[in-house]
C-alpha cells in the first residue's frame, strides 16, 4: 500500500473554545485503502467523523503527547476515493491565551501536505506564533474558498511535509470609549 494526503484544516477562535475542521483527502498510489490511522497531537477532543464510505471510527490512546485516531472504510479505496472530515475542539483558559491546535498526521502515507487557515469568532485578536514548517500566504490562497462572515482576522499558512507546528495567542478585544469636550464659558464683572 502506498498513498499520499492532503489536508484542508480551518481553525476559528472564538468566546471559550477552539473549533477545527480537517478535511483529508487521499490518493491511493498502489494497492487498496481499508482504513487509515491519524496521529492526534495536541489537546483536542474529536466530535465528529465523516468521510465517503465510512463504516466507524474510534480514539485510541498512544504516547505520552499523542493519540490515535482509526477509521475504518465500508470498502477498500482506490485512486483519489477516500475523503474524511475530522471535527474537533478544545476549551480555552482565561484570556488571554496560548493555544495549539490539534495536529492531525495519516500514519503511514508517503507523502503529507495541505493547508491551514486560522480566523477569529467575534471580538478576539489572534497572533500565529511560533510556526515551524510553514509558509504564509495571502489570504486569497486558501483552497476551501472563501471564510465565514464575521471573520476580521485570517491567517493562511501552506506546509509541505508533516513535520510543522504552530500556537496561536489570541486575546479579547475591549471596546474603547473616548469623550472629547470643549467648553467655553462667558462671565461677566457682576458674574460671581
């Protein structure tokens, strides 16, 4: 069996909670999919798995700072059959916050590479930091098209291989009230 992948992930931040998607898709190169196994790093807990002839999938527990994710096929696929859409989140701490998405890594493929758009829910600025394997793009490039309204900050960030990491830092934004007042007063000589 030899294959490749390509992930679409959309990350949103918002008021308590990091949300991910991950779409996967695969290219069977030689011999037939049956299932695949994802290798979960990060925090994160897995809501939902979709994908074309899914039959089930289940979390298993790993190393020390990963999990595994297995996901079994009704039918072996072959050519560019397979997809899956991995739906996770995680809960945020007080604000402001450092937070790692989950890395979502196919076991075994030869090849792995996608992109990653990270955008705010509401009133929350949000700095990528600390990225390691990835290279900014502008955000036109992403190939999900376009991102949910009410985003005011998108980040679009392309990697090549596996191996990439990143946090995002996100914080509230206050609202800010200015008054502005001049004053002008007459008196008069009786005027006390």
């Amino acid at each position: 069996l030899a294959f490749t992948s390509a992930e679409q992930t959309e990350v949103r931040i918002g008021a308590g909670w990091l949300r991910q998607s991950s779409q996967v898709a695969f290219r069977v190169l030689q011999g037939k999919l049956g299932g695949v196994r994802f290798r979960l790093d990060g925090p994160g807990e897995i809501v939902g798995v979709e994908g074309t002839n899914l039959v089930g999938w289940k979390v298993l527990p790993g190393d020390d700072r990963s999990r595994v994710l297995e996901v079994q096929f009704s039918r072996p696929a072959e050519g560019e059959a397979a997809r899956v859409n991995i739906q996770s989140q995680t809960a945020l701490g007080s604000w402001p916050v450092r937070a790692e998405p989950l890395r979502i890594t196919p076991e075994g493929g030869v090849r792995h590479a996608g992109f990653v758009r990270v955008a705010n829910s509401g009133a929350v600025r949000l700095e990528v930091t600390d990225a390691t394997g990835l290279m900014q793009l502008a955000p036109g490039q992403f190939p999900g098209g376009a991102v949910e309204a009410g985003a005011r900050q998108v980040f679009i960030h392309r990697f090549p291989s596996a191996n990439y990491g990143y946090r995002v830092l996100a914080s509230p934004i206050q609202p800010e009230v200015a008054v502005s007042a001049i004053l002008t007063a007459e008196l008069g000589e009786t005027v006390r």
